[in-house]
C-alpha cells in the first residue's frame, strides 16, 4: 500500500510538473495576442529568451511523446515545437513554444488551454497547492501562427516572463 502510494505521488508530480510547464505566461487578455511577427522566428531563440526570465530548474526536454501522451497535443496541428519542463519536484515551470501548421492555431492554443485546465483541476496535494496556484495565473498565449505555454517557477513574476516573451516575439 506504501509503495502504490509512492507511484501515485510520484505520478501526481510529474504530471503537475507537466502542466505546469505547458502553461501559457503573463496576465494578458486570455491570450488574444496577434501582433504581426514581421521578423524570422527562431523558435529555439524564443525558448531560450523566455529561460533568462524562467530559469527551469533541472529541465527535461518536453519530446514527441511527452507532446502526444502528457500534454495531449496533436502532432498534426505543430509544424515545430520545443520545450522544456522541470524535472524538480520543488518547481512547476514549463516552457513551451510551438509554430501551429496552417489554420491550426486555435487548435492548438485550445489544446494547450486544456491541458493547462488538467494541471490546474486537481487539488487532491495539499503539497502541490503553491504550484497549482502558480500554473492558475498562466496564459496560451498567441503571436501570429506560433502559440506558447509558460509556467512561471515559484521565485519567478508573470510580469518579467510576459515581457520576455513579447521581447522574444518583437513586440
């Protein structure tokens, strides 16, 4: 009975650690961003401007996998993606930016809103509740055909990540 326990916390973390890094960022209008990106969009560049402001602790590469079964994105609505998430259980932040395939953007954007929905739904962890409240404030947030998903870490204010996102994205 220990040992299921356990495997049921550990289960619980990590699918929180998920969500949380899936998470939109900023307290913007609910992601109604459009603003045109007129320059070339380098996705890694993207993610790695939005880590100076969300430092994620000991990351783990958000794969195919973890796209398709954690997040429960569509592979046919992404033409490119990365992301990372924290390994830690001491942390909740995610980072996720993704070019939507043609007339797939809302798609995607309600597909991230959802899952975000899950990490925040589950209140059974007390243990859990600061990073729960911290994945509550995150937004999917859209610039042109890309989408993004950040969770802010516990030390780490909405307001430096939004604006290191819109930096990221010209804006």
């Amino acid at each position: 009975m220990r040992i299921k326990m356990k495997k049921m916390l550990q289960t619980m973390c990590i699918m929180t650690a998920a969500v949380l890094l899936t998470v939109g960022c900023g307290a913007g209008d609910n992601g109604a961003q459009t603003g045109d990106v007129s320059k070339e969009v380098v996705i890694s560049d993207v993610v790695a401007k939005i880590k100076e402001a969300n430092p994620v602790a000991d990351e783990r590469v958000i794969d195919d996998f973890a796209v398709e079964n954690e997040m429960g994105l569509s592979m046919d609505d992404i033409a490119e993606y990365e992301g990372v998430i924290t390994n830690s259980q001491n942390d909740c932040s995610l980072i996720f930016v993704a070019k939507a395939n043609d007339g797939k953007t809302r798609d995607l954007k309600q597909a991230l809103t959802d899952y975000l929905d899950s990490l925040t739904s589950n209140d059974l962890y007390v243990e859990f509740a600061d990073k729960i409240e911290k994945a509550k404030e995150a937004k999917v947030l859209i610039y042109d055909d890309y989408v993004v998903l950040v969770i802010a870490g516990l030390d780490t204010d909405y307001s430096s990540v939004t604006a290191a996102v819109n930096e990221a994205f010209g804006e």
